[in-house]
C-alpha cells in the first residue's frame, strides 16, 4: 500500500467535489483544470450501469476526482485506486482532506492507494479508469486487469475524444471478451468493456529492448517516456557526457527509463548515481534498465516530485531532460519547478547539466535558480546548457 485515506459516508453531489479539486503539488496555471469532461462522463455512465455497493477499483485517476467522486455518488463497497504518478497521489489526499473526507472511519467507506497490481485488483468487479496517452500503458493496464480483477468485470474507460483511436479498442479486445465504445458526450467517449478472455494475453512488461548505439539495454514499463527508444534530447544531451563533472553524487532527475542514469554511471565508476521521477512506470523501468545492464549496485531509484525529498546541496551533479508538456497542454511550468529544485539540491560547485528546445525560456531560470550557466552545444532543435551552483549567499 501507498499511502491511502478512510472516509465518513459522503454526502457531497459530483458538482461539491469537482469545485473544490485543485492540482498541488504538480503546477498550477489558469488554463491548467484539477478534472475533465471525461471524469464527470465515467461517474455518470458508472451511476446509469448501477455499480453501486461495487468491489471497485480505479485506475489513472489525475487529481482526486474519480475517486473523490466515486465515493460521493457511487458509494463503493472497496475503493482501490491507482495513480502513477506521486503527484497525482499527493493531490488526490489533499483534495481529499479539503473536502473532509479523509478522517479515519472504518464504517465508512474510502480508498486505498496502491501500484498496479493484485492487491489493487484482485476481485475487482467495477474498473473506472481515464484512459492512459499511450498504447503501451494501456496494454500494460488491461493486462493486470486480465491478470486479476473478478472474471467478471465491467471496465468503464475513458477518454478526450481527440486523444482516443481505434488502436485503443484493438488493445482492450486482446483482453476482454466485449469491448463497446458508447456515443461521445461533451467531446468524451466512454468504452465499456466486459468479462475477462479465458486466453488473453499474459503480462510482458517492462519491455527490454537493446539500445546498439549505446550498447545499453533499456527496459520500459507501458506509461514510461519514450518506451525503450532513445529520445533526440537526451541523444543529445549524451554527446557531452565526457566532458560532464565527474560527481560522487549524481542524480538523473526525471530519469524516465533511467538512460542518463546508467550512461552516467558507466562513464564514472566511483559516482554513485539516483535516478528519481514523478512517475511510478519511470522508477521501476530505470531499476530494470540498471539490473538489466550490472548497474543495480551503483544506482537507486526513488519516485519523488522535483526532489521535495532530496536535502540541500546532496548533489555533486544532476542530468536533466525536462519535460515541457503538462498534461496535455504545453506548459514550461514542470521544466522550471525542477531547474528550482536541482539548484536547490546541488552542493555549491556542483554542476547542472541540461537539454531543452531552444524556444523554452530556461535560461534566465537556469542563472536565477543554479548559477553561471554556459550553452555547451546547440543544434537546431535543442540546447544544451551546464550551470554551476554558486556558492552560498551572503
Ligand atoms: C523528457 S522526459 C526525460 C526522461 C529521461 N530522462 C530520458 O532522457 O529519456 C521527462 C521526465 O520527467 C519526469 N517528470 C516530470 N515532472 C516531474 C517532477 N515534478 N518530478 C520528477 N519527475 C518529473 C517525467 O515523468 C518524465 O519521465
């Protein structure tokens, strides 16, 4: 178990629960919502198909409002829920005792917080789950599914209309023995899908794929950036690993498969190196890249969001390759939270080095929040820059 809430019997309507929801810890912006369309759809759709008093479970849960509302209008028997990223667990309690449904209260109700996995869905008879961005992680999804909920199961998924395609159905038909999209509302679409093939496919995830211009083999769960591939950033980024700092501290900071982490790691023996990220499916694929590649004893692994467990100045170097989509719109607010946070934990002297698109605005970050930073290379998609902590203020 993650870490997890009991509620008293809710009494709260979808509309209580939704105006209260809000992102923290992950950015918040005007333009960036705590729900969607397709969270209200789900809870509807749920509610018409009588899943009340259900064994449920949910599944991609951004902020709290699958689960806070589920427990509001459809008063499960269970609620196991499963977020992959640290943020979106973190939200999800704190909207949670924002709306006073965190008290502990064994008679009524509430939800458990756990990975993908038997203790999330064994006997589930109800899944909810937003649709994940990628097929992969639907696969991986589905298939845990398949793995262990009720053989029974009705699955409510969905989704934007404009982020759902066909492949999407193909994947859930490998598992399921119905699979019915429902008529888009509100620019939603809701997929039912029922019962559990007798046959359907077993689990192949992570994925391990050798990476021959590395020599490395990289290994991906299904939600992890980039699959097992080599993003141009990071390709990038690895074209200065010999002229890099050799740190004794190293951090990969959204390591994502944990590439950084063991290039780093090969390059400098006596560096002991922590690949962290926000996501779940990114810190167990980069523990399985470095198992896969004789890394494990000289790098550890640690979900965390920009650092907030990390203590000042700990680090000899951090590597970082930013991501500058949030959610699904485009927002630089994530890449600048943790260009902050690695100033914040990079000993005086130490060095960030990091690849970004040359339009993002992180230079003037990179001088506020590090120190004296130099563009190392540039190409014409992407920068890449090293910064070197300055010493305390006086
Ligand atoms: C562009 S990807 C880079 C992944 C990997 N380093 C690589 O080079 O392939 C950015 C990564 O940052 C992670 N990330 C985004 N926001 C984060 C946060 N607040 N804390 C930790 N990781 C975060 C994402 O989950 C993603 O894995």
């Amino acid at each position: 178990m993650t870490e997890g809430g009991r509620t008293p019997v809710a009494t709260n309507t979808l509309a209580d629960v939704f105006n209260v929801l809000r992102r923290r810890p992950d950015v918040e912006a005007p333009n960036l919502q705590a729900w969607d369309a397709t969270d209200r759809l789900l809870l509807e759709t749920a509610a018409e198909l009588g899943v009340r008093g259900s064994s449920l479970a949910v599944i991609g849960d951004r902020y709290g409002a699958l689960t806070l509302g589920a427990l509001s209008v459809l008063a499960p028997a269970t609620l196991r829920v499963h977020q992959d990223l640290v943020t979106g667990e973190r939200a999800l309690r704190l909207n949670a005792a924002e709306l006073g449904m965190s008290a502990a209260e064994p008679a009524g109700g509430g939800y458990v917080q756990l990975p993908l996995g038997a203790e999330l869905l064994s006997g589930a008879d109800t899944v909810i789950m937003q649709l994940p961005k990628t097929l992969a992680e639907l696969d991986e999804t589905a298939a845990a599914i398949a793995q262990y909920a009720s053989p029974d199961v009705l699955l409510v998924a969905g989704g934007r209309v404009k982020h759902m395609s066909l492949g999407m159905n193909t994947v859930l038909e490998r598992y399921f023995r119905s699979v019915q999209p429902q008529l888009a509302r509100q620019k939603s679409r809701v997929v039912l899908a029922r019962g559990i093939k007798p046959a359907a496919a077993p689990a192949r995830f992570p994925v391990v794929e050798h990476l021959a211009e590395l020599d490395l083999d990289v290994a991906a769960h299904g939600a992890v950036f980039a699959g097992p591939r080599l993003d141009i950033g990071t390709r990038f980024l690895l074209t200065f690993l010999p002229a890099m700092k050799p740190g004794r501290r190293a951090v990969d900071l959204g390591c994502g498969t944990g590439i950084l982490a063991a290039m780093y790691a090969r390059q400098f023996p006596a560096a002991a190196v922590t690949a962290t990220d926000q996501s779940a499916a990114a810190v167990q694929s980069a523990l399985a890249t470095a198992q896969a590649n004789g890394l494990a004893d000289r790098i550890s692994i640690l979900q965390d969001d920009a650092l907030s467990t990390f203590p000042e100045a700990s680090a000899d170097i951090v590597l970082l390759n930013p991501p500058f989509h949030v959610g699904a719109g485009v927002h630089a607010g994530a890449g600048l939270k943790m260009i902050e946070a690695a100033g914040r934990v990079l000993a005086p002297g130490g060095e960030l080095w990091t690849v970004f698109n040359r339009h993002l605005p992180y230079l003037p970050a990179l001088e506020r929040h590090v120190g004296p930073t130099v563009v190392e290379g540039q190409n014409p998609k992407f920068i890449v820059t090293r910064s070197t902590r300055r010493g305390p203020r006086a």
